[in-house]
C-alpha cells in the first residue's frame, strides 16, 4: 500500500504542469539523428582548423549508425560484429534484412558496401554506395569509400574529383587532403 505522501507525489506527477510556448517544447525535445547529423555538417562546413575537423570528421561517422530505431541500430552493431569476426555470410543476412526493414537508412546501405568491399565485391561495394549516397549526398564514409575504390581502379582524376567534393563537405580533413594532393601529384606525373 502506498502512503498518502507517495500518493500525492504520484498525483502531481500525473497533473498537467502549465502549457509550455511551442518553442520551448521544440527545444526542449530531443534531436532526431538527422537533426544531429545537419548539426554537425554545419560545423564541418564552418571549421577551420584540421584538428577540429578530424574530430568531427569521428562525431559524423559515428552518428551515420544512429537510424533512430533501437532495432536499426541493434542489426547494424550485429552485423559489423560479424564483419569484424570475418562472418561475412552471416553480416551479409543481417544487413540484408536491416535494409529490408529501413530501406531508406543510408548507413545500412552503406555498412553492406563495407562488407562487399572487404569480400572483395568492388561492383557491389559501387552499387551500396551508389544507394548510400541517394540517400544522404553528403556521406563522407560512403565517398571516402567510393574515392578509394576509383584509385584503386586507376581512375585517379575521378578519384579526386570524389576527394574534392569531400572536402566541400569536410574543409581540412587531413585523410582527404592528403589523399587528394597524393592523386593531384600522380595525375601530373601521368600528364608529363
């Protein structure tokens, strides 16, 4: 039985508190992974310094597996702990299914690329990636991982190009600057 103090206290956290101002109420809920995500392409857009673009950089890859479903996220870890343990198989059931679920999740596109990428699949690493980026245009893992796959096809000009556009998105992002002048530097030397 409860006494009349736990009552009461149950009561008044039942009782509606006065009507908040909407935009108190929009500032006061939680942001939605894409929200977040926007957030953060505004500060990589804005940053000016390498070392605080790389962090960034880290903030924006980790929150791509933010699907804002417990069970997207849920397949998603599961599946990149069977792409760790080499069960590729096994990863490639779940991301199927995880993109059954969510097809319209980037990232469970873009973890499936990863997988075909690893298992030696470069076309369907392309295809994943090419629904990855319909699906969020600003994706620096999945360009990272399309810039990758075109040097190593030789492709160094649209390679760059790839590295280009990431660093319109991620201005001073070390791996992709790097990656860039290391592409500019075998185009000239292919010009000569």
């Amino acid at each position: 039985m409860m006494s009349l103090s736990a009552v009461a206290a149950v009561r008044a956290a039942e009782a509606p508190g006065p009507a908040k101002d909407p935009k108190e109420q929009a500032e006061a809920a939680p942001k939605t992974p894409e929200q977040v995500r926007d957030d953060l392409y505004a500060r990589l857009a804005a940053s000016k310094d390498s070392d605080e673009t790389d962090g960034l950089v880290g903030l924006m890859l980790g929150s791509y597996s933010e699907s804002g479903s417990d069970t997207g996220d849920l397949l998603l870890e599961r599946a990149r702990r069977a792409i760790q343990a080499k069960e590729y198989d096994s990863a490639g059931k779940i991301l199927d299914a995880t993109i059954a679920l969510f097809p319209n999740w980037a990232e469970g596109w873009n973890a499936r690329a990863t997988l075909h990428y690893l298992d030696d699949d470069f076309d369907g690493s392309m295809a994943d990636i090419a629904q990855t980026l319909k699906r969020e245009p600003r994706h620096i893992g999945a360009l990272a991982g399309m810039a990758m796959i075109l040097a190593s096809r030789d492709k160094d000009e649209e390679a760059l190009k790839v590295y280009e556009r990431l660093l319109t998105i991620a201005p001073h992002w070390r791996r992709a600057e790097e990656a860039a002048e290391k592409l500019r530097a075998a185009i000239a030397g292919q010009q000569i």
